[in-house]
C-alpha cells in the first residue's frame, strides 16, 4: 500500500466534491471531503448523514458530488453504506461484478458521537469494509446549534447556554476515536484539514486497508463557534498546537501520535478566539478554565504513555 502523496500528481486530480454548493464560507467540512476524495486511487461510493454537508451539497435537483452517493437519515449512514458493501461482495462473489470499489461514509458529531452511534458500532463490529468519515464541529450546527457529546467542556450552544447558574456545557467531550479503536478495527484515526498531508495519509490508509476504518476530523463552524468565516484553518492549527485536538492513528491496535508540538500552547489560546468561550474569561470562572487544561493535560500524558506503552511490546 503506498500512501506517498505528491503535490503536482494531486492537483491534476479530477476534484470530486465541486463547487457551487451552499456550505457556508468558512465551513471546515467541504475542505475535509475534497481531501480526503482526492487521496484516493479507487472508485468511491458514499453515503452521507442527515446534516450540513447534506442538505448543503445535494439542493434538488443539484449536486456537488461526482461519485455515487447515498442519502437515507441522520441516524443510519454507517448501516446504509454496510448494506451496499455486502451487495457488493455478494455480487462480486456471483461473478456479476469485477470493479474494485471502496465505500465511505460521512457524518457529522451529531450523527456519529449521539444519533447513529449504534449503528456505527455494529458496522464496526461486523467488519464491513467501509470507511467512517466523521466531520466534527462540537454540536448540531445544521439543526440550530444544539449540544452533542462532542461540545467541549464549557461551550456554549442552544441547549447548554452560558448564563448565570451554568457556564456552559457542563460535562466534557466524548472521546470518539478511542472509543471506535476500542471495537478493534484495523484502523482509527484523529485528523485536521489544517494538515493536509497527514489527514490525506489517513485516508488513503483507512481506504486501502482490508475491514472497517474511522477518520475523527476537526471541523470548524463559524456560525456555531462564532469565528470569522477566514479563520477555519488556523483555528485548527492552534487547536493542534495546544493539545486540544491530537493527531494519532491505530493501525492494529497499536497508538502512534503523529505531531507532537515543541511548546504546548494553554488552551485559552484556542478558547479565546470563539464567541462560544467568550463567558469563560469573565472574572469568577478561573476555576473552570483550569479544569479545561487539567483534563487536556491529563488526556495528552495518557496519550504519550499509550504510544511508549505500545512501542514496548
């Protein structure tokens, strides 16, 4: 499998998500799908979740998608592209079709961490040879910004809004890649637009590797996180450099972390650049800024004795 990427080879590639959809500018998901389609060799076949990129790339009686590609509902897009890799291979097994195909399914946190998590889970267990491309912008932006289990600890959003009782969302953030490598598949990943070379890496390995794969890609919302529409990238840059959002791989089983910043930057560096945080730093809510850096702090040493661990056996 080679996973060399060369920049002059990629931009001669067809783009196969085009332009003209209705994303909003600044949206981190269409540049995580036009990455990740490009890293590919081999024909694609996608299904998507109910959500942003959804509703915002397939306007009747329009398209922005150059592969076939499945809607049905929020809930199911892991079991619907599970179907379409078991006739596949049922078909290829009776000798009515010889193509080489790879299935990809894209969600957002809400349709991955919360509403399609079971059926996520059982495509996982059952080995389906598909990949799992969840786009993740910490809430349900696409149905009004509601809290999902991927809002990070004191975020504020519609339904754990900042106010006078509560700052925010009160519990943290569900740690969906582990939880995915957890089921034992051959690959899990932790990825950000902001580094195309690593996220492409990932997924032309979670393409081309045998049985189920899971991208977790950071996903910045402007609206959701009150950010300019122009900041999308550094943004996850410094949600990198602060250890908020690592990027890893488990290939079989084994943790390797792919970037390890020289000087860690706190986390109120990333914090403060959204509207979503701005209640954070009004005075009386130190002891909750800390607790955000203990726990990032305690996630990234866990993390590195991990990938010791693994590298020792």
């Amino acid at each position: 499998m080679s996973t060399s990427l060369k920049l002059k080879e990629l931009s001669r590639k067809e783009e196969l998500l085009t332009g003209g959809h209705r994303m909003c500018a600044g949206c981190g998901a269409p540049i995580i799908v036009r990455q990740i389609l490009l890293a590919s060799d081999r024909p694609l076949i996608a299904s998507n979740a109910t959500g942003c990129l959804e509703v915002s790339t397939t306007i009747f009686p329009y398209t922005s998608w150059k592969i076939p590609w499945i809607h049905s509902a929020f809930e199911n897009a892991a079991a619907t592209i599970s179907g379409v890799e078991s006739m596949y291979r049922s078909l290829k097994k009776q000798g009515k079709l010889d193509k080489d195909l790879k299935f990809i399914a894209f969600g957002g946190d809400g349709g991955t961490y919360d509403i399609g998590l079971q059926s996520l889970s059982g495509a996982m267990e059952r080995g389906h040879d598909i990949v799992y491309v969840c786009y993740d912008n910490g809430a349900y932006m696409n149905t009004g910004i509601q809290r999902s289990s991927a809002t990070p600890k004191g975020a504020d959003t519609t339904t754990s809004p900042a106010g006078t009782v509560k700052q925010g969302k009160q519990q943290p953030r569900k740690n969906m890649t582990k939880i995915m490598a957890a089921h034992n598949i051959p690959y899990a990943a932790q990825a950000s637009p902001s580094n195309w070379r690593d996220l492409m890496t990932k997924a032309r390995k979670a393409i081309e590797v045998d049985g189920p794969a899971f991208l977790n890609v950071i996903s910045p919302c402007n609206r959701g996180w009150r950010t300019p529409t122009n900041v999308t990238i550094e943004l996850c840059k410094t949600a990198i450099e602060t250890c908020f959002w690592p990027l890893y791989e488990y290939e079989d089983g084994k943790l390797t972390v792919n970037y390890k910043p020289k000087e860690i930057k706190p986390v109120t560096e990333f914090l403060k650049t959204q509207g979503r945080f701005k209640h954070l730093f009004n005075p009386g809510n130190e002891g909750l800024l800390k607790q955000i850096q203990d726990d990032i702090d305690r996630d990234w040493e866990l993390l590195l004795k991990q990938e010791a661990c693994d590298k020792s056996n």
